[in-house]
C-alpha cells in the first residue's frame, strides 16, 4: 500500500513542477513583453532630430583668437602635445591691444593650431588659459575623412567664421 501512496504523490508532484514552471515562464515572459512594449526606442532620426548635450559636454575646441595673448599655458598644459601655438614680438611703437577682459595683448600670434586626432578632450589646455579665449564648443560635427583634415589652424579665415556662431558675446 505504501508504493500506491508513492505514485500518486509522485504523479502529483510532477504535475505540480510542471504546473509551477509554465506559470513562472509565463510570469516572466509578461514582464519580458510588458518591458519591451512600454519603452521608448533609444535610436533618433538624426540629423533631422539631435540629442539635447550636457552644459558642460566637451566637444570641439575653440580658440577666439582675437582674445589670444600667446602666453602657451594651454601648450604646455596639454597631456598629448596636440597644441602648437606661435608668436613674435610686435614692432616697437605698435600700439598695445587688449582682450575684452581688460588684458594687454603683447605678442603677435602667428600659429594656433590643434590637432584634434590627437586631443583627448580632458579639458586641462581650457582651465589655464587666463584670457579664457580657448574653450569647449558644443559643435560635435567634425569627422573628416583624413588625419590631416583634422588639423584646425585657429588663424584661417574659414576657421576664423565659426567665431560668430561659437563666441557668446
């Protein structure tokens, strides 16, 4: 009598598991699908539709180069040498410019360029320059199909043009 007993509590156990186990995948594939409709998808329509940016993103450096003084802090400030600044004296009897904080500009600058296949976009070249004149832009749109395309000379006349778009007066 006890191997009668045996079986049908067996058969009973087995239908139980077997009972549990649809109910918990059932169970968890309706939190599965309850997910999956109620997200949102991550993926936007660029270019027609852009992500909103941080305040404080750091993308494509700017050097306003009106307010440049040349002092080279951002140079050496630099971790991968991506910055390569100079200048000269002005000729005796130039009159002294001054950058729009008040500072006397006394060396002319010649080259400002960065390369920015090399910039790590730490941040440092921004928080030593004194006249704050070389700053993170939120422009991000600059792939090009070259290393040396990535080279931006802060003096060219095309580069110059982002001045207005990019400086907040």
């Amino acid at each position: 009598m006890s191997t009668a007993v045996h079986e049908t509590s067996s058969v009973k156990e087995y239908f139980k598991a077997l009972f549990d186990g649809i109910y918990t995948t059932a169970k968890g594939m309706w939190i599965t699908f309850r997910y999956v409709w109620a997200v949102k998808p991550a993926s936007i329509e660029y270019p027609e539709v852009r992500e909103v940016l941080p305040e404080r993103a750091r993308m494509r450096l700017f050097n306003d180069a009106q307010n440049c003084i040349s002092c080279t802090q951002c140079a050496m400030a630099c971790p991968v040498d991506c910055i390569y600044i100079a200048s000269e004296k002005f000729p005796e009897g130039t009159e002294i410019k001054k950058t729009s904080n008040g500072q006397p500009i006394r060396l002319k600058l010649t080259q400002f360029t960065i390369d920015t296949s090399l910039c790590c976009y730490c941040g440092l070249c921004t928080t030593v320059c004194p006249t704050e004149c070389l700053t993170h832009s939120h422009d991000y749109e600059f792939s090009q199909y070259t290393i040396d395309a990535m080279k931006y000379d802060y003096l060219a006349p095309d580069v110059v043009a982002w001045r207005d778009r990019i400086v907040k007066s």
